[in-house]
C-alpha cells in the first residue's frame, strides 16, 4: 500500500513540472478611498476562517486511519488546509463547494449547535450569529427578515442561519 | 449499495494525494463558407489533448497503434509506419500499469467523421497554457503562467454568454488541470470578463473524497458489514434552499464583488445549480459518484476495481455535466500524455487512455437523443512534441522523454477531428492551399478549428471582429468540414 501511496503521490509529480501555479497574493493594498469593491476570499483564507468560526480551531495536519472490519488497511497524513484548498481551487467559482464544506463541517462530531426548537429567543441568536461572524449587528431590514423566515420555514434553523451567513458575499470577502 | 468502498475509498485517497499534487483577412483560396451547421440548440465540444502529442506517435502510428478507437491500425499520414500496426511498442523491461480499457471499436471514429492530417499549431508558445488558450480563443497568445493572466481577447465561453444571454451553466470549461488554467474561464477583452465567464470544473481537484472525510472530522474510518459507509456530506434540498434565500438577503445589501477579482464569481442561481449537481455527488455513501468502476477506463487496482486516470475522471465528470447541464459550449482539457517528459512509454499508454476517453464522450453524447442530434466534437492536440528526445529515462528501444516548447515541426504539426450531424463522413483530407495574408504554411491551423467550432454556435462573426481588433489574425471556417 506504501508503495502505491508513493507511485501515486510521485506521479502527480510528473505534470506539476510546466503546469505548476506560481503563488499569486489576491490581497489588495486596501481601499483608502472607500469606493473599491471588494474582492473574495481565496480559498486558502476561507479555510483558515471557516474553520476559525465553526470549529474553533485551525486547520491541522493529521493520521487518517482506515479500518475494515477492525483491520487497519491503510492510513496516511491529510493536511487539511492544503487539501481542501485544492478541492476547493477545482471550481472557478468555488462557492458552490465552500457551501458544501460549511455543510459537512456543521454536521460534524467538532459541532454542536442548538435544535431549532430550544432556540427561545430567535432574534436574539440571529444578532449573535451576524456578530460572531459578520462582526456587527443585522440591520433592522436583515433581522426582519431572517426572524420571518426562521418563524415561515421549518428549515430554517441554527444551522441555515449559519450557512447563509458564511455563504453571503460579505463573509466571503476578505 | 455498491461495493465497498473499501477498493473506492481507497481509491479516493489516493486521487486525493494526486490532488496535492493546466481587418486583414483576405480571400483564402480554398473555399471557406459559413458554416452549413449553424443553428439554434447546438452543442459544441472542444476536446484538447493538452500535453502534446505528435503526429508521429498518433496518425503515424511509428510506436504501433496507441490510438485505435479514433484513428485504426493504419497509419493516416506517411513517413512513420507502413501496414496494419499492433498494439503500442512498450519496452521489455517496462514496468507496465495494467490499463483497463473498453473493446477497440469496430469502425474508427474518424470515419464517422472529418479528418485533417496536416493542421499546424502555427504561432506562440507550444506550451499548455498558451496552447489552451488558442483552443479556448482561437488567438496564438503568450500568456505568462500566472494564476491571474487572462486572454486579452474573449473566450468561447463569453462570446457565447455575451451573444446569447445565456447562464454560465450553458458554457463549461472541464479541465484535467487545475492551477492556472482556472484564468482560461474568462478574458480581460473589453465588454467581456467574469461576467461571461463559463464554469470552470477541475474533476481530479474539485470531485475529492477527502473532502466529506474532513469536514465530517472522523480521525478514523471504520467500515464494517454493520457500517459500510463512508462519510458523506448531506443532501438536503430544502435546507440549501433556505440557505441560499437568506443570503440573497445579505447579498442584496452588499457591493458586487471586484471586476479584477483574480476568480470569477458567477450569479447566485448559477452558483445554485452547480451546488445541486456536486451535492448529489457529495451524498454518495458509496463514493461512485466520484468515479465508479463502470467507467471502465483507467488502471486496474488489483482488486477487480479501476483507478481512474486524471484524464479519465475529468471525462467522466464531463459526461455527467453534459447529461444534466447540455450546455452549447463545452471545452475539455486532458493531459495525461505529458507524462513524457521522463516517461514515453507511460506516454504510449497514455494515448490509448485518452483515446478511449475520447471515444467514451463520444458514444455517450451518442446515446443521448437530444445531445446525439444536435452536437458537433472537435478534437486537437493542444500541440506537439519536440522531434528529438531529451534523454531522460531511456528504455532499452533507445528512447527517453520528449519535451516541448521549441517550436519544431514536431511541436507544431497535429491534426483535427471533426464529428457530429453536420460534419462530413468518412473524409480524411489535408488541405495545402488555404490562403490568407500572415499564414505561412498555407494549411489549416488550430485557430481554425476554433473558429469552425465556433461558426456551429453562429459565434464566428464575432470572434473574427474581436480578433480583429485585438490585432490578431482570425482564423478561418473550415467549409470542407461539414456536409
């Protein structure tokens, strides 16, 4: 399994030699004026944040084992950050995929977020949803209308709620 | 359920390391006629062989017959290889993958189809992303490998966004290679950019198993008979839907994004229908999704299974984006065949996977009512190969690696194939006669085939007027093609 693990890991090599990707910085100088749009998140910076705001932690480096039936076969390192990235790098636009991650991380053993019914104050947890990610409070239009569709939709709870706000290009932009 | 995961999800990882790891025309002599195919409903498919492949080893067959499904076992242009050609001449002593490859067809594709044995990849760098980047403009370019180089003229993708008002799901750009060749979506062309942009999908980067397995934070698979699943990320329409409402709340209230931005960034119902189509991926237990064994083009994994090949999991993903989306323009990168640089035996075999993925996507377009009725597939290598070898690895037949990028012939001269309802059946033709101020060879060339590709879609008047005033020589609708 080593040795298939290394002819894989080697071939990927092969190509990388013209067709590697020089390390482009997105990062702007900022807007002194106040009139720039901004500019999104690269994947490598919604990662690191996404994990910061849902998991509490950062991206790490770790064993993933495989069992079958009891039985180690296999296990090897993922650095979670590099590849994520990379799958995320996959999409032109990869919002579509960071929703999905974002859905997948809110599922996770590392989450626990409240059921919808033993939320008792509803407005009370979209501010602080708007304040722990978005870094300010709902504006009266945004907060109407999240309570309306919290009351309206059985699917909208917790965990909706955050999707939309990480999924919104506020949250997306660096 | 299918079977377990424990061949797939094996397989899964050890794609997910691969991951870690793309004014002045003038009447030509010949006749060029606007296109006979254009029409609304069309469908166009632009397959590059990006990594180079000669036309020795492909129409000369001078190492046996690595292509069979698109070309047969005779050789189609002289000098290489005389008679009836075998299966490719792999050393002795080479280590061979086992490949997994469907029957040769019966009848080679081309018959089914246009043939030219003599186009010329004629300008610019003989490079992979230059040379996608005429495939996907029609304009012999330069661009520098960077992650933000755009074309300065538009793209296939936003020429047809920008004539049709159609969504960026109507233009696909499937890529094996990720990295810089996501610029390739869109230009910097005035009246253009990321708001035509197509989507780009990168298959062995974005279709990653790790991904469900990471987010679902498992520091241990266990896959028993009680439990044979792995980890999935959800499917749950309802909740994307609520999702998605609530954010257009916010998004309603926020600046649109930079036009500069260094990735494009598609509308919300775009966004919308490619998360639908990767959630039903995502949420496969069985992980066949991602590539299931039934493809039948790969490397066998020792298990009964198949281990796609990069070139084989993005045709794979290029049929399923075809089957739901039936987007009117789709371009298709593989590269597997750069693997000559140091290898040219794995070279030889990377042919024949890329032919059989090439005439996979055909005979799936093919079993298709909609798509078998209204669909033209242009198929090119992106370019060539030096004439010479570098010297790297040599096998026992006295051959090593092969680069590219210096322009010789061997870089420079390939081929196209052109199939479809409008194309021309079983013509095998290299036109010496074509004419036009700044082309100097007097053949057709890749631009060409960009342009006949593009006169399918009615896209061919404007993509001449942009070229045009970029400066560039546009190229020429190839009349003889289509019947």
């Amino acid at each position: 399994m080593k040795r298939l693990l290394l002819f894989t890991a080697l071939a990927a090599l092969v190509p990388a030699a013209c067709t590697e990707t020089y390390d482009y910085d997105a990062a702007t100088a900022g807007d002194p004026e106040g009139t720039a749009r901004p500019h999104g998140k690269t994947s490598s910076q919604f990662v690191r944040t996404a994990f910061a705001d849902l998991l509490g932690r950062a991206p790490d480096s770790h064993t993933l084992s495989v069992r079958v039936n009891g039985q180690e076969v296999v296990s090897f390192q993922v650095d979670e950050e590099r590849q994520l990235v990379g799958t995320l790098d996959g999409l032109g636009d990869s919002l579509p995929l960071r929703n999905l991650l974002v859905a997948g991380l809110l599922h996770s053993d590392e989450v626990t977020l409240p059921e919808k019914s033993a939320v008792a104050d509803p407005r009370a947890f979209i501010r602080g949803q708007f304040t722990r990610l978005l870094g300010r409070e709902p504006n009266a239009y945004e907060l109407e209308a999240f309570a309306a569709e919290w009351a309206a939709d059985p699917a909208v709870g917790p965990r909706t709620l955050i999707r939309a706000i990480v999924g919104s290009r506020e949250y997306q932009s660096q | 359920m299918a079977t377990l995961s424990r061949r797939n999800f094996l397989r899964g990882g050890l794609a997910g390391l691969g991951a870690l790891a793309a004014a002045r025309v003038a009447a030509p002599l010949v006749k060029v006629k606007s296109a006979s195919a254009a029409g609304p409903g069309k469908h166009v498919v632009v397959v590059g062989i990006g990594g180079g492949l000669r036309l020795r080893e492909s129409l000369g067959m001078g190492e046996g017959a690595t292509m069979p499904n698109l070309f047969g076992r005779s050789p189609l242009v002289t000098g290489f290889a005389t008679g009836v050609q075998g299966g490719p001449n792999l050393a002795p002593e080479y280590p061979a993958r086992r490949l997994v490859l469907p029957p040769v067809r019966a009848t080679p594709l081309h018959t089914e189809g246009t043939l030219v044995t003599n186009l010329r990849y004629a300008d610019g760098p003989p490079g992979h992303l230059q040379g996608h980047g005429c495939l996907l403009s029609g304009f012999y370019n330069q661009l520098e490998n960077r992650a933000d180089a755009h074309l300065p003229v538009p793209t296939i993708f936003e020429l047809h966004r920008q004539a049709t008002n159609a969504p960026a799901t109507d233009a696909w750009y499937v890529s094996q290679v990720g990295g810089f060749y996501r610029a390739l979506i869109a230009s910097d062309a005035p009246g253009y950019g990321a708001d035509f942009a197509g989507v780009y999908l990168q298959p062995p980067g974005a279709m990653q198993p790790l991904m469900p397995i990471i987010a679902s934070g498992k520091r241990t698979i266990d896959l028993t008979p009680q439990n044979p699943g792995l980890p999935t990320i959800r499917a749950n329409a309802a909740e994307d839907a609520a999702a998605q409402r609530l954010t257009s709340v916010l998004d309603g209230n926020s600046p649109r994004f930079a036009r500069e931005d260094t990735t494009v960034h598609l509308s919300a119902a775009d966004n919308a229908a490619v998360q639908q189509h990767l959630a039903s991926i995502y949420s496969d237990a069985s992980y066949d999704s991602f590539f299931p064994d039934a493809f039948g083009i790969g490397i066998a994994d020792g298990n009964g299974g198949v281990d796609g090949t990069a070139d084989a999991q993005t045709i794979f993903h290029a049929e399923r984006v075809l089957a739901k989306f039936k987007p009117a323009v789709m371009a298709v990168t593989l590269l597997d065949v750069d693997v000559c640089h140091g290898d040219f035996n794995g070279y030889l075999q990377a042919q024949q996977l890329a032919d059989a993925c090439v005439a996979h996507l055909w005979d799936f377009i093919q079993s298709d009512p909609e798509l078998r009725s209204s669909t033209t597939m242009i198929v090119l290598p992106e370019h060539g190969r030096h004439l010479f070898f570098n010297g790297n690895n040599p096998d026992s037949l006295q051959r090593s690696g092969i680069d590219h990028g210096q322009g010789d012939d061997g870089d420079r001269n390939v081929w196209m194939l052109a199939l479809g309802p409008d194309v021309k059946k079983n013509q095998v033709i290299a036109p010496a006669n074509v004419a036009q101020p700044g082309r100097s060879t007097n053949r057709y060339e890749t631009i060409d085939a960009v342009m006949t590709a593009m006169s399918v879609l009615g896209h061919d008047g404007r993509m001449r007027t942009e070229l045009e005033a970029e400066g560039a020589r546009p190229g020429l609708v190839m009349g003889e093609v289509f019947a």
